[in-house]
C-alpha cells in the first residue's frame, strides 16, 4: 500500500500538465489502460519484489483518475445542477471503500488474492470503451498549449510525500525518532515540505497552485475532503491488520468488521446529504462565476 500510495500521490498534481500536454481523454484513456494493466500484473506476481513494482504502477496510473473525472463532471453539467452531480460522484467514491473491502476479503476467502486485483480488469475495459464513446476534450482544451514542467515542484513534491509516508509506515518499527534514519527523513520532509509551499506559492507556472486557496468555497472544499479522507482511510488501513494479526480474524470477518453495512450506510448519507447542503448554500449565495 505505500508504494502505490506515494506513486498516487506524486501523479496526482502533475494530472493537469499531463492533460494539456497530450489531451485529457487521451490521457485519460492512457491512466485507465495502465491501471487495467497494472491491475493484472499485481494479480500475477510471481514475487514480492515483482508486485511492489506493479503496485507503485498502479499507483501511478490511478493517480490522475480522480481529478480528471470531477474536471469531466463539473464540465458536464450547468452550474446549478454541479452540485449534485458531485453529491453523487461523491456516493461513489465512498461506497468504494464499503463494497470493496467486503468483496476483496470474499474473493480472498473463496478463491485467492489474486482476484482482488483481477476484478478490475472488466471494469477497466468498461471504462475504456465509455470513454472512447462519450467522453469529449473541451473545446478550450484542445487548442491550448502546455506551459513548461515545473521540475522543482514535481521534486519536492517528491521528497516530502516519499518521506511522509515512509515515516508513518516504519516509524512504529523503528522506535520512532530514536532512529537516526527517522530523524534525517523528518529533516527532509521539512525542508522539502517548506521549499514545496515556498515554490508554488512564488511560482508564476507552478505545479501545484496553492494560491487558489485564497478563495474559502475551494478551501473549505478542500478540508472536507481531506477530514473524509482521514476518517476512511484510517480506519481501512489500520482495523483490518489489527482483525487479522491482533484478533485472528480472517480476511472476510475483517472487512464485514470494518465495514458494518448500517453504520457506514448512515455516514455515506449523512455526508451526502450535508456536502449536498454546502454545494446549494454556496450556490445561492455566490454569483456563478465567483463559486
């Protein structure tokens, strides 16, 4: 998981380069291809060292999937109806982590681990000929040209990201800061972290723009997607090693304990419901252009 966690998190920022650059269906089309791909390989790993590679290219390939499908919702659709287009794009990406735990932990059970990884290849394939069929470059999009690389951004990015997760991964294994390593991985997450917010605050083309966090809509956005992410993740990534390692669980029994259906049914709504009210406040309140 931390390896394709970095991979994703480093594409990520780059997507909209990415997609000026070449195109965003193309590049669209490319991200779903080597995640399909990838998908496949990390299923047919012969080894350990073979499936770590597979992942940080799965992570690669799904780091732009995201981003590039809320540009191609918010495009989509007007801007009275956005809101609710994303309330439900938003359904999705929450119901993944509940329905697909709990599917993954069954396949693991009945058949093998491999087709926790096989099970997105017709799905990828889907997604492939949809996007070929319906999914068009904007017209703005196709006569623009790609600004230059922000390499500095992309490279610090890097380093605090890499850093980060290594840190939160082995810490524990390694007493922490009673580690030299540790401690010379936390000097370069803050050095990398503060040269990255110094870079693309000061930068005129940078690779993450931080200065649109100026307006509070995006900001307060942005905190509640990052709250949402820390409340699943958390928990997906922790209570399953504990089920398993602490409690003897088996796979299956760890993702139904994870993932109670009723409970996480009520905070899929709940959230829903509420990110539902934020998009119609702001939208009443703020003139079209201005949201």
């Amino acid at each position: 998981m931390l390896t394709s966690l970095v991979a994703n998190a480093i594409v990520l920022p780059a997507s909209n380069w990415f997609a000026v650059r070449i195109g965003r269906k193309r590049f669209f089309i490319i991200c779903v291809v080597i995640f399909t791909v990838s998908s496949f390989a990390c299923g047919a790993a012969p080894t350990l060292g073979f499936i770590l590679v597979a992942r940080i290219v799965r992570g690669a390939g799904g780091g732009a999937l995201q981003p590039l499908s809320q540009s191609i919702h918010l495009e989509s659709f007007p801007p009275e109806k956005r809101g609710v287009a994303m309330s439900i794009f938003g359904f999705g990406v929450v119901c993944a982590p509940v329905l697909g735990h709990t599917l993954g932990g069954w396949l693991t059970d009945a058949y093998s681990w491999r087709y926790a990884f096989y099970i997105n290849i017709p799905d990828g394939i889907l997604a492939i000929i949809l996007i070929t069929r319906f999914v068009k470059d904007p017209p703005q999009m196709r006569g623009s040209k790609s600004i230059g690389f922000d390499a500095i951004g992309l490279g610090t990015l890097m380093v605090w990201i890499g850093c980060l997760q290594i840190i939160l991964d082995k810490g524990q294994e390694d007493d922490w800061f009673g580690a030299t390593w540790i401690r010379c991985a936390a000097l370069l997450l803050v050095i990398g972290f503060v040269w990255f917010v110094w870079h693309s605050w000061r930068s005129d083309h940078p690779l993450v723009n931080l200065r649109v966090l100026k307006k509070r809509n995006f900001a307060l956005g942005c905190f509640l997607i990052l709250t949402l992410g820390i409340s699943i993740y958390s928990t997906v990534t922790v209570l399953p090693l504990f089920y398993q390692e602490v409690l003897g669980y088996t796979v299956l029994t760890a993702a139904e304990g994870v993932h109670s259906p009723k409970e996480k049914l009520n905070k899929i709504r709940y959230f829903t419901i509420f990110i539902a009210q934020c998009d119609t406040h702001v939208a009443l309140r703020c003139p079209v252009g201005q949201v």
